[in-house]
C-alpha cells in the first residue's frame, strides 16, 4: 500500500564523486565513442551519467523504499535531467539529495489503478549551486507486469 | 565534432543510427557501468518466475544509448534537458534504431537553443522502446 504521507520526504545528502574512469565505462556501456568521453582528461557526464548515483547510496534508506511500492508490480516509467549548464565534469564533487515529490494515481488501460510516485534528486557543486536535476517517475502496475 | 546553428533546421535531424542486435552482455555491462543490479535483467530464472519470457533489456539502457546519439551530434557539454518515457520492453536480439528531429529553434536570452523530439524504436517489431525529448545549447 503506498503511503501518500511520503510526500516531501528527503534522505540525507549524498556525497558523489564524478570520475573519469567511471564516464568512460559508462560511456563505451552505452555505445558511444565519442572522443569526448574517452579520450577527453576531464570529460563531462553522458546525459544520463547521474543514475551512478546507485553506487553511493543505500537503497534502503531511499525516501522511495518508504513510499511502501510493491517491487513485484514496479515499473520505471520515466526519467528526466535538467542541467544548469554544462553536465558537470570529472574531478567535480557534488552532493545528491532526493525527496519524494508528488503521487498520483491513474486508471489503466486495460483496467486497474496505476500509483505515479516521482522522486527528485537535487545535485549541488561544493558551493551550494544547483548543477543538475533528475526526476524519477516509477510506476506500479494493477498486476504484474507480463 | 559539433554541428553548426545554420545547419540545424526544424523538422529535419541527423541519420537514424541502428544498434544491436542486444545481448545479454550488453546488459551486463551496463548493469555494471551504471550500479543498477535489479536481477530482472540478467538471471533467467529470476526473470521467468516474475512471469516474463527471459531477461529483458535495461531501460536506462536504451536511454543512455539516445543520450550518446544526441550528443555525438550536438556536442557532449551542450545538452542541458533530457527526459525519456519508456514503452516497451527490449529483448536479447533487438535492433534499436535512434532517430532525432529538431521541434524548436530559438534563443532563450543570450543563448541559442534547439528542442528535440527523440524516439527509440524497435527494428523487427516497429514498436517504440522510448519516447524523448532534450534541450541542447548551440555554441
């Protein structure tokens, strides 16, 4: 059962490193060869870079395990970067907080409600200025998915 | 490397660019790359006793790969929105076809700026793995 009272929820900030290394894996993951990523010394993020932000956080503390969503029935319907400029660099320190930014439900197409849950993670460089956003939107389904 | 202003025009975009076929290492990897080990994506039985077919592709996969479509084209330190919904799935085998198209061509202030319509499509069914949008500044 999702807890609506979730909303507004956030986690403590999460201190993420970008690395060189770590663009140039994600880089060659997602097909790309652009000089850009792997030979650059100091190459910006990919545009969806961000989501490595699994590797700093545990996901039990996430203000999503608290909404209470069924993982059997989830669904991850979108997701959004907004950068404030040019994706951050590597060798860049930034600080990641998330909340838990709006539920809503709609009704499916082939019947059933479908829970909205969107989360926001705020990236902020060592002086406070906001550097990117990213918004997460998990669904979960009626039914299992099949 | 970067594509100028007079050539970008609203409702044209770059050459589609094919991948695949996927396979299974190919998520691997980027279940690795991005620290995302949902096992859905890469344990059989797991995958089967959730009632699907087999594993089943990323979809930040797919995103990351329309990410590194758009900015080979545009340059990698100009992107400044990139958003995808996800439709269907992508399966072991797959051929994905990236293709982009100019919606907006404008200047926000001091900058100059294009709106993309993205989309990611499956070769073999026709169906559309993503639907996207970015925002990019044009040196």
């Amino acid at each position: 059962m999702v807890d609506k009272s979730t909303v507004g929820l956030r986690d403590e900030p999460t201190e993420i490193p970008i690395e060189r290394g770590k663009i140039r894996e994600f880089a060659r993951a997602t097909m790309s060869h652009n000089p850009a990523y792997v030979e650059d010394r100091s190459p910006v993020a990919p545009p969806t870079f961000l989501t490595t932000l699994n590797f700093w956080t545990r996901g039990t503390e996430s203000p999503l395990a608290k909404v209470g969503l069924d993982l059997r029935r989830l669904l991850h319907g979108g997701q959004e970067y907004v950068f404030h400029g040019p994706p951050p660099r590597a060798g860049t320190e930034l600080t990641a907080q998330t909340r838990v930014d709006n539920i809503y439900e709609k009704e499916g197409k082939r019947g059933g409600t479908m829970t909205f849950v969107e989360t926001v993670t705020e990236f902020r460089d060592p002086s406070g200025n906001l550097v990117a956003e990213a918004r997460s939107t998990a669904i979960e389904t009626a039914q299992a998915p099949t | 490397m970067s594509t100028s202003w007079d050539d970008l025009t609203e409702g044209a975009g770059p050459a589609p660019r094919e991948y695949g076929p996927l396979t299974r290492t190919d998520f691997v990897r980027y279940q690795g790359a991005s620290g995302d080990f949902n096992p859905i994506h890469h344990d059989e039985e797991f995958a089967k006793s959730s009632g699907f077919p087999t594993v089943f592709s990323v979809g930040m996969l797919q995103a990351g790969i329309l990410g590194a479509y758009c900015t080979d084209w545009l340059g990698a330190e100009n992107v400044r929105r990139f958003a995808v919904q996800f439709r269907e799935q992508v399966w072991p085998g797959d051929h994905l076809e990236c293709t982009a198209t100019v919606v907006r061509k404008y200047e926000d202030g001091r900058e100059r700026k294009v709106d993309l319509g993205l989309l990611v499509t499956r070769k073999e069914s026709g169906g559309t793995a993503i639907k996207g949008e970015a925002t990019f500044v044009v040196p």
